[in-house]
C-alpha cells in the first residue's frame, strides 16, 4: 500500500546537504543564508539540497538576504529529483517581483522526492558593478492547514487553533445549546492535495462528547462543493483516534458539518474534537498500485462505500434507494408506492387521482365531471356556464343577452347605449347630440358656445370680441387697455406715462421722484442731498452731525472750580464716612455673558490679576436681591463662587423654609443649561439626614467590577464570579451560587466608581474603561428571565440562576441549594424569554 503523508500540521524538514558554489551558512540540516561569488556577466546558478531519504513536501520558502535584499533572484526554478540524475521541473517564475516581502513561499500538491534544485539566474549587479545573488533561509515544508473557521466556540479554552496544536487535553468545542444547531468546521489545505485519509481524537474521560451525526465535503476551488462520507448515531469513546479512508481525491477545502452533537448531563447540546488530522498521498505514486491495493468497500445502510444506501423509506439527503424499497413497489389505493393513488371522488391532500376516477368523465348538467354544468340562465357557485345559455345570445332591447340594449334616448340603468343612439349624432341648435349648440352670442345653461360665436372674434374699441378695447386715454369700466396705449409709455417730467415724474427738486403732489433727482445725491456740507450736513462744530438748525464730529469723540476738559469739602484733586483715602450710590437702572444680568457697567449701579474694575472689589469687616460682603443675593460668574475653567477657610467651613448654606443647597439642573431664569453631574464631594461626606435618589430607573446600589472581555455583556445579564476570582463572567449553571449581582447601565449609587482606572469626564460623568461593568448589587434592577416550564412568572417568585447564559429562572424547591437565591421578582412575565423588574436578594 502507498505510504501517506499528514498534511494537516506545520512541518519543517531538514536537509541531511547543500551544494552551491559561493559561501553558505548552513547548521542543523537547515540554510541560513547563501551569497553567490561575482561574476563578469550573468550566469545560471544550480544549488542543490538534499534530504536523508525520498521525503514527501508540499510548500517550500525562500527568505531575502538580511544585508543584500535586492540581489533576490528574478527568474528561477524549483526541481525534483528521486536520484540526483532525471530531473523533473517543479515551478517557474520570471520577473517575479518582491513586494516588499521579507520572505516568499510556494504552495504545491504534495510531492515526493530525495533531492530540491533552485535553478536561476544571476542578472542583478553589486555595488562594484558585477553580477551576483544572494537570499537568505531556504526550507522545504509541509506548508498545514492554513486558515480554520468555526460556527462556534465554547470559552477561551476550547479553541479553534487547538485542533493542530498536538495537545491530547484540549481542542475545540461548540458553544452550548439548548436545543440542536448546525455546527462546522472550515479547513483551507493552503493548495490541492490527494487526501486518502481523516483522523480524529475524542476528547478525553467517560463521556465522550464527540458528535453524533457529521458529514465531510470537500472542494477544489470553494465554489464546487462535493459529498465526501457522512456519519449518523456515531458513538465514540473517550480518549480514542479514528480514520475514515477512501480513495484519493484532490482537495484543499475541506467542511466537517455538524448536524448533531452530543448532550451533557443537562441534556444540552455540545460539540468537541481535540485533534484532527489529514493524510494525502504524494503526486503520481503508482496509482496502479493503490487502486490494486486498495479495494472499493460495498455499500451498506451503516457504511459507506462509493454511496451510502438508504434504509426502506428513509428520505435523508445524500442517501440512495434500494431497488427492493417499497416506495418503488406498484401504488394502490391501500398500498402507497411511489404514489398513493386515491380512492375514486377522493380529494384528500397528497393523493393521487387516477384515470378512471369518475370526476375525469364528461359533464352533464346531472353529473359533474371535471367541472358542473349550470342549466341555461342558471346563477349558482360552482357551475360552468355552457356555450348554449341564453345569456350568451345576441341582445336586442327586447331579449337580453350578455347586455341589455336601451332603446333610442333610454337613460334606464343597466342599459347599454347603441351605436344608432340619437345622442351619439351631430349636434345643432335646434336638435341636441352629445351635446347641445348655443345660438350666436347665446347664454342659456347647458348649452356650448360655437366656434363662430361673435364673442370669440377679435375685439376692437368699437366691437367686443372676448374682451372690449378702450381708447388711447380712455378711463372706461370693462374695458381692457391696450399695448400701445400711451399712459404704458416711459414717463418723464413732460410727458405723462404709468406715473408723472418731478423735475430735480421739484416738489408737487402726485409727481414721482427721479431717481437722478438732486435730492437723492450724495449730501455733503453745503451741498444738501436728503439731508444737509453740519460742518465739524458747527451748531445748524436742520443739520445733521457727521460721524467725524469732534464733539463725538474728544472728552472735554473740566474747568476750574472750587468746592469746600476738597480740593479737585485728592487722595480717595480721604474720604471718611458712607459712600453711597443711588439709581434705577433694569438691565438684568442673563447666563455667563460679560456683565454691562451701564447695568451697575457701583462698579469696580481690576486690569490686573488682583482683587476687583475688596470688603473686609464683620460681614466682608454683603448682597441684597430679589433674584440673587450675590451672583458670581466664571466663563472660564475657574470657579464662579470660592469659599476658603483656615477651620471654619468653606461655605455654609442655610435656608429658612426652603432648599438650603441646589446643585445642579437647568435654570431657565438665568439661560443656563447644567451639565450631567450636580454636586461632586472630594473626600468623606457626613450626612445627618436622610439620602433621597430621584433618578428615573435606578434605584439599586452597584460596584464597578472587572469582568470578561471575551464576554458580550448588557444590562440584565446574570454575573457570577469566574473561579479564578479576578473577574466576573455570565451565569451559565442552574443554581449557581456564585453569583455577584446584575449588569446595569446607572445605578442611585455607586461604590469603588473609579476603581480599575475609571475616570470622571470634564463634564462629571463616570467613564467605565474597556472590561469594567457595573454591578447591581442591592436594591431594584430590571433582569433577564427565562421559563422553561411555559408558567408565566408571577410578583413574589423566587429567582435563581438558569442554565441559559446570563438569565435567572423560577426556583424548583425540590432542587433548592442553600445560598442559590438571586432576587425576587416583582413584575409578570408571560413570555419564555423577558426582563421583569426585580429585588436582589
């Protein structure tokens, strides 16, 4: 029998020598690098390497030189050879390309062979302007599965790259299912192969959760896709390898379907193999001699040979019928073959009718074949009107048929009007048709006016036609004024058009003004244009002041005066007594825009950074209002009112009959919109009363918590304490008593808020980092249920973990384990899968 070779695991092999002229690096069987000798002109270069034996490969790689990557060759080729002497061509290529690659490989079918050649040609020149070739590691390989996809994966454990890692304790599974799911597995060989051979390892221990019923296809393209063998009511052991042989047959994407898996003590379904491996027979291994020695098994209903045979009546895909199954025997009305013939007049669904069956016989207005005869102008459901009816006759306005005609002029409903209707025939004014003629400038209702009518004629000023001219000036009712009349005319100070038009400066009731009008021009001082301009301090009657005017923008000097209680210029610290300002102004201060000085009655203004306005006795400053009794504004980072104390308190707040502190919220009266968190405390916070939480949703107490990032977690989710204890995971075991709290998105308060590296935001809010939850751990929280039984879930029913990933589930008293409650539900849930408000236990 040909040996095989498995193709399923990466492999390097090694090489027992290298032949090359040049210096080569070469330890352990394998080459690190080569660099050809320079040449005067380009040369072909024949490096050999060679194997302990005939070694089967199916990849080879070349690596570029680390210190001479551009002297890779361009134009090469690989050959085989069993004995060093007949040489068999492999792969070419020309002007290949680096594609900036550090390393190239080739994938090939699987080949057999003692000795490798890497023909090419030395054509790149060196820094000294010779001719030379250089790259690095040259290895031949068994190039393994290339890529791997799954439906599913259990945990971080239980993965699809275990399948190759040649570990016999773990390898890939299925996540968990409730119920039967389809399952695969998709392998890409990296290029066509010959596979003759699959193997697989059961996990390991008493049960054996391989699957149960699996099917193998495979394609050349992964476009064609082709039944390989198949597998129903499998059973396995724990811990054991299995092979399925058949015939070479060229394939490089291979798909293990899953249609059944096995079940767990919980009777949930699973899917696990720890190994898998594939065989495939070198290039054109006397093909003779496999197919002598391998012979082609028979056919059963338990094991595939070239077909897998069907059981009698089974109607499975991918299965073939037997010649002896019943369903080819002849059919009767009590035996069903192919078909099942039908009793006669028998319309049951899925039967056949057969010919003699009497609704097959030709229909009387007695006997109904395949349809009913109606009697002639019968009107009955069901029944064929026959090609004799009356109904089918020719009409007259005496006999009905498919119609009834009207007589000439009958406007009776039902009736069809005739072609020799009088109402159909021309129209005139004596004799209506379809319509009726209006006499010449007529105005009776219901009667159209002809073309001829005098009132369609082009009017004039002397006749109506549709309209009636007016003459040239002409002020007559109903009269339509015409193009050329001059009152359409441009207008101008001597004649008179739409409007009259002033002369430049005039000043006349009802003339219009010209926009060249003197009046309209530009004014300036002396020359008036609307209006007339003041020279710069001048003090004219009917004159405007310029925006140049001195008297705008130069301060006048105070003259010399005299007072008795100071001098004009002194010292601000001579004042003694009150200082007191008095006056009404309304303008009030809105949001964090800059307060308005004509707003203020006493204002105060630092340029510097120091202190605007300073106070200092008993009470330093004090603010009496009706809106605000001292309003402070910051629009910066900086703080809008700061309190400092050395022992007292910073700030003290006290109110009469109302809120002592509001922090927080829009406020409208001030055009403010407040940002999401009200009132932040750094350090401990002393309360003497009572805390009360007002925000809608939560009202729970939560923890910021590590959890699992390979998890999909959101807010209902069941959490329970992974064994390793340093983070929590979905609830996946009925009864669990491991269980930490609920997922939530807010909670009325929260513990440990920045542990983890959680962080406020500018705004306040709690930034959570990537693989921290927050936990519900007392209070009321929304959690996700599940009833498996079909009871609706009713206020007051003990919750406990379910089997199903992150939902509770009704406690089973017969089944109660101490430390198992999770919440008492408190809303109904009639559905198998919803949220209900509950309080955690």
């Amino acid at each position: 029998m040909t040996a095989v070779t498995r193709i399923s695991h990466p492999q390097v092999i090694d090489f027992t020598h290298w032949s090359a002229p040049g210096q080569s690096e070469f330890e352990k069987g394998r080459l690190l690098n080569w660099t050809g000798e320079e040449s005067e002109r380009p040369e072909l270069i024949a490096c050999v390497a060679t194997f302990d034996g005939p070694r089967s490969f199916n990849s080879i790689s070349i690596a570029r030189h680390q210190d001479l990557p551009r002297l890779f060759p361009e134009t090469f080729r690989f050959e085989i050879s069993i004995d060093g002497h007949i040489w068999e061509p492999l792969l070419q290529e020309s002007s290949f390309s680096n594609s900036g690659k550090k390393e190239h490989q080739w994938h090939f079918t699987l080949v057999h062979a003692r000795y490798i050649k890497f023909l090419f040609l030395q054509n790149h020149k060196s820094q000294n302007g010779k001719y030379q070739a250089a790259f690095g590691g040259f290895q031949a390989r068994i190039s393994g599965i290339t890529t791997i996809e799954v439906s599913s994966e259990l945990d971080r454990l239980w993965v699809k790259e275990n399948l190759i890692d040649e570990r016999p304790d773990y390898g890939w599974s299925s996540a968990l299912r409730n119920s039967k799911k389809p399952e695969f597995i998709a392998l890409d060989l990296g290029s066509v192969n010959q596979v003759a051979e699959i193997r697989a390892l059961t996990p390991p221990g008493p049960i054996a959760l391989f699957p149960e019923r699996f099917s193998f296809s495979y394609s050349e393209d992964n476009i064609a896709w082709h039944h390989l063998m198949e597998e129903n009511a499998f059973l396995s052991e724990g811990g054991t390898w299995y092979q399925w042989r058949f015939m070479p047959t060229n394939m490089r994407f291979i798909r293990l379907e899953i249609t059944e898996g096995a079940r767990n003590l919980e009777g949930r379904y699973i899917s696990q193999i720890v190994e898998l491996e594939f065989f495939a027979i070198a290039g054109l291994q006397t093909v003779v001699q496999e197919r002598q020695s391998i012979s082609i098994q028979h056919a059963s209903v338990l094991r595939s040979g070239l077909v897998r045979l069907a059981m009698d009546g089974e109607d499975r895909e991918g299965v073939v019928v037997q010649g002896h199954d019943r369903r080819l025997h002849d059919a009767t009305t009590e035996a069903r073959g192919i078909v099942e013939l039908a009793v006669d007049g028998e319309d049951r669904e899925g039967v056949v009718i057969q010919a003699h069956d009497r609704r097959l016989k030709p229909a009387t207005e007695d006997l109904p074949g395949i349809v009913r005869f109606a009697r002639s102008g019968e009107e009955r459901a069901g029944y064929a009107v026959q090609g004799h009816d009356e109904r089918l006759k020719r009409a007259t306005t005496e006999a009905p048929g498919l119609v009834e005609l009207a007589n000439d002029s009958e406007d009776r409903a039902g009736a069809v009007v005739q072609g020799n209707d009088s109402r159909i025939k021309g129209a005139t004014t004596r004799r209506a048709g379809i319509v009726r003629l209006s006499e010449n400038l007529g105005t009776n209702p219901s009667e159209v006016v002809q073309a001829n009518d005098n009132r369609l004629r082009q009017g004039s000023t002397e006749y109506p036609g549709i309209v009636q001219l007016s003459l040239h000036g002409q002020n007559v009712k109903s009269r339509v004024v015409q193009a050329d009349d001059p009152r359409l005319a441009p207008a101008s100070p001597e004649n008179t058009g739409v409007v009259k038009l002033g002369r430049s400066g005039e000043n006349r009731p009802g003339f219009a003004v010209a926009a060249d009008d003197a009046r309209l021009q530009k004014a300036d001082v002396g020359k008036a244009g609307v209006i007339a301009l003041a020279a710069a301090g001048s003090e004219l009657a009917g004159c405007a002041v310029q925006a140049d005017d001195p008297r705008l923008k130069d301060k006048r000097q105070p003259l010399p005066h005299d007072h008795d209680y100071a001098t004009r210029e002194h010292d601000i610290n001579s004042h003694a007594g009150q200082l007191r300002a008095r006056a009404s102004l309304d303008k009030a201060q809105g949001g964090l825009d800059a307060p308005w000085v004509q707003a203020s009655v006493l204002s105060a203004e630092n340029e510097g950074s120091g202190i605007g306005l300073l106070g200092q006795g008993g009470d330093g400053v004090c603010g009496l209002g009706e809106a605000a009794g001292i309003l402070g504004l910051n629009p910066g980072e900086g703080d809008g009112v700061l309190g400092l104390s050395r022992q007292g308190t910073g700030g003290r707040f006290v109110s009469e009959r109302g809120i002592a502190l509001w922090a927080g919220g829009d406020y409208a009266g001030r055009n403010m919109a407040s940002g999401r968190v009200g009132l932040r405390v750094s350090g401990q916070a002393q309360a003497e009363g009572a805390l009360w939480s007002g925000l809608a949703g939560a009202a729970c107490v939560a923890i910021v918590y590590k959890v699992d990032k390979g998890s999909v977690l959101s807010a209902g989710d069941l959490v329970v304490a992974h064994k390793s204890g340093d983070y929590l995971v979905k609830s996946d075991r009925a009864g669990a008593a491991a269980v930490v709290g609920v997922v939530v998105d807010e909670a009325a308060l929260v513990l440990q808020a920045t542990r983890g590296g959680a962080k406020y935001a500018s705004g306040g809010e709690l930034l959570l980092t990537d693989g921290y939850k927050l936990i519900a751990i007392q209070g009321f929280v929304e959690l996700r249920v599940v009833n498996e039984k079909g009871k609706e879930l009713l206020p007051g029913d003990l919750l406990v973990a379910s089997s199903n990933a992150g939902y509770a589930e009704r406690l089973n008293a017969d089944r109660y384990r101490p430390g198992s409650l999770v919440a008492r539900c408190l809303s109904p849930c009639k559905q198998r899968e919803g949220k209900v408000l509950a309080q955690l236990l």
